[in-house]
C-alpha cells in the first residue's frame, strides 16, 4: 500500500505551483519582502517556518475536538508562539548571528497569515496525517519562493550567494567585474523583491492560463 495517496499528494504538490501561498493566495509577502536580501536569510526562514508550521498543524488537528470554538484563534495563537520561541532558542544556540538579523522577523513568524490561515481552514477539520501533509506542503510553496526571490537578489544585488563570491571580486575587479559588470544596488532594497516575485507570477500566469483571473 502505497505510503501516500493520490489525494495526500496533492496536498504536498499543490502549494508548490498551482496554489503557492505567496504567488497564487497572495499570502506571506511580508517576509519576502523584508529578509530575501540573502539567500542564507531566506534559507533559514524558510526552514523555520517549515518546522512551525508542520508540527503546529499536527498539534491543532490533535487538539480540535476539544478547543472551544470561542477561544481557537486565542489556542492557535498560543500553539504557534510556542513552536516559533523554540526555533529562535535553536538559531540563537546554533547560528546567533544569523539571529539576530533574523531576530524580529522570526518573532513575526507568530503572526504570518499562512499559518493561522493553514490552522484555521485545515487543520481544525482534518487528522493530523493529512494536516502534517497540508502544513509541509504549503512551507515548502513559500519556502521555496523566498529561496528563488533571495538567490537573485543577492547574487545580483551583491555577486555572492551565501556570502561567497560568484562573480568575482567587485575590488579587485576579477571575474564578471573585470568586463564592466557592477552590482544592481536597487536588488537588495525591498521594493526589489516586490518586482522579483511579481516576475515569478508573471511567469506562473503564462504557463497556466487557467490562474488568471477574469
């Protein structure tokens, strides 16, 4: 018996192209906006939120059956706190430079739309199987978008990806530098990286003409 159903499948598949939290639902942009300058920054995050909110999804989904529907967005609150002070106490041990950039935004992972929106519209109504799935699945769309917008703009913004020089040395004007290339400045502004995945919904518009609405 196959480990995963066609339906299961789709739950993990789908937020990766035909429903991206941040190019299709529109959800998430903040980040991309604020901490896509590196892609180290975006790796990280990107991680963070996977673990917050696959293991947030489950926790909802066992406890659905007993949260008071007054108070669930108060719990879901409470659950997602929790799990985001866990991951800054692991960067903090682990990689405390990168969390101090990442320090705020971290913080803000508590009120990112994707994950109450994922707590709130699966996980109180689906096992936690499935919601695990779902909550995988949808880190993983965003995820991957704040990797794409944080490789482009820092190799073009700065030449490097993670922190290593790719186009040569802007300095000593070895590599790319050598024929006149210069860093586009404007990539690493946050404007930038509105541009950047707008490009990529462009671009996911045109290879699916039934995302576009009418």
């Amino acid at each position: 018996m196959a480990l995963l159903s066609k339906k299961d499948t789709k739950l993990i598949t789908d937020p990766l192209a035909d429903n991206n939290p941040i190019t299709i639902q529109v959800l998430g942009i903040c980040s991309a906006l604020a901490i896509t300058a590196q892609l180290k920054a975006s790796i990280v995050m990107a991680v963070s939120v996977l673990a917050v909110l696959g293991i947030g999804n489950v926790v909802i989904s066992l406890m659905r059956n007993i949260i008071p529907s007054k108070i669930r967005i108060i719990v879901q609150l409470v659950v997602v706190a929790a799990l985001v002070i866990i991951v800054d106490q692991v960067l903090k041990a682990y990689s405390y430079e990168l969390s101090k950039t990442l320090s705020v935004f971290v913080g803000l992972i508590i009120t990112n739309c994707i994950i109450m929106g994922r707590f709130e519209a699966f996980a109180l109504a689906n096992g936690p199987w499935r919601s695990f799935l779902d909550g995988i699945g949808n880190a993983a769309g965003y995820g991957a978008i704040l990797i794409i917008v944080g490789f482009f703009r820092e190799l073009l913004g700065s030449g490097t990806l993670l922190g290593f020089k790719v186009l040569g040395d802007p300095i000593e004007k070895t590599g790319l530098y050598a024929i006149g290339y210069e860093n586009n400045g404007f990539m690493l502004l946050s404007p930038m990286a509105l541009i950047v995945v707008g490009i990529i919904i462009w671009v996911q518009r045109s290879r699916n003409n039934a995302l576009i609405e009418d």
